[in-house]
C-alpha cells in the first residue's frame, strides 16, 4: 500500500481533495486505503462516538466536586484534600524507586533482581488529578470520588472497548462479548451507559452532598 501511496502525484492528489465532496474525502481512507466494509465503517464510528461520549461525561462529572470544593474551602485544605485523594487513588510517589533501592547492590546481583521482578513492578506515577490524559485514570479518579458503583462497572466495559479500538482491533469491538457491528449490541451498550449515570449509586461517596 505504502508502494502505491509513494506513486501518487502530489498535484493529483491535492486537485482531488480540494474537488471531491467531503464525503468522499472522508472514505478516502477508511474505504480506499484500509478497503474497510460499510458495516465496518459504521461500527468503527458508532463505538469512537460512544467512547467520546463517555469520556466527556466523565470528565464533567469528575471536575464538579473538584471544583466545588475550590468554591467552598480554605487554598491549603483543599490541597491536602488533593493530596489524599491523589494517595488514596493513584498511590504515592514517596517511595523510593526501584533503581534507588539497587544503586548500592552489585551490578551482576542487580541484573538478577531487574529480570526476576520486571513484570511485576511498576513504578508509582506522578498524576496530576486536575488534568488526566487517560480514560482508565479519569475512571479511577470517578471510583474513588464515588466508589466502584454501576457507573463505575459500565465504564471498565467502555474502557475495554476503547482499548481495542485504539489497537486497530476493528472486527473484534464487542460488548459482553457480542459483536458492535450488531444493532443490538450497540443498543445495550447504549442503553447501560444512559441507565447508569442517570441513576448514579453515590451512596457510599465521601461527596454525594456535593454531587
């Protein structure tokens, strides 16, 4: 594909994006490039706007105790009431790093340790709770600001979805294991996602009487 790419005119190619309707334009590289089917197409851009939909809501949703705590309490409370929140979800960045405990350790016996523990130690992150760049992260930050309710359980499920889109798996997008390019699939997803954050179980969230 690349090889036919490269043997394209430039000139040609931008007389026929300026010419073509937009339409077109569009399927340009969904069909012409990637030779994707109707139903591929259509399935790719319900599960991307769905995904975005999500993303937003949880975004707004997570800012709104946030910011009214900015509203209502003292500059120094309410960073260490971020402090917590960041520690209780996301962990701390206090302890030491795993090259900081093995700097004074042999080198040979340091190799050792590095290929026994490499798949089971992550480093803490430093996260920033006021500017999340990922969906898992903004769902965490949501579990622990309104604890891991239907909302919560819905969103893991659009995460995974997302996940595999972002990962080029277009023929595998299910939902509960059955196919997106199905009508019905996409209804239920639908219709859990509207279910849940219009009756949100915040009865065990430290801000409900903020929400």
């Amino acid at each position: 594909m690349l090889a036919s790419i490269m043997s394209w005119k430039i000139e040609e190619v931008v007389k026929m994006a300026k010419e073509v309707p937009e339409e077109r334009l569009n399927q340009a590289i969904s069909k012409g490039a990637l030779h994707l089917s109707d139903e591929q197409v259509d399935t790719v851009s319900f599960v991307f706007w769905f995904c975005y939909l999500a993303e937003k809501d949880l975004e707004a949703v997570i800012k709104n105790p946030l910011a009214l705590l900015e509203k209502t309490t003292r500059p120094e409370v309410l960073a260490e009431t971020k402090r917590q929140i960041n520690e209780q979800v996301f962990g701390t960045t206090k302890n030491p790093s795993l090259e900081d405990c093995l700097k004074d350790i042999p080198n040979e016996v340091a190799e050792k340790i590095r290929a026994t523990v490499k798949e089971r130690y992550q480093e803490k992150r430093s996260v920033d709770i006021d500017n999340l760049p990922y969906f898992a992260d903004k769902i965490r930050l949501y579990e622990g600001l309104f604890g891991h309710n239907n909302v919560a359980l819905v969103l893991w499920k659009i995460n995974d979805v997302r996940k595999d889109l972002s990962h080029l798996r277009v023929d595998e997008l299910t939902y509960e294991g059955r196919s997106f390019s199905l009508r019905g699939t996409k209804e239920k997803a639908l219709g859990d996602y509207l279910t849940a954050v219009r009756n949100p179980d915040t009865s065990k969230s430290p801000f409900k009487g903020l929400t």
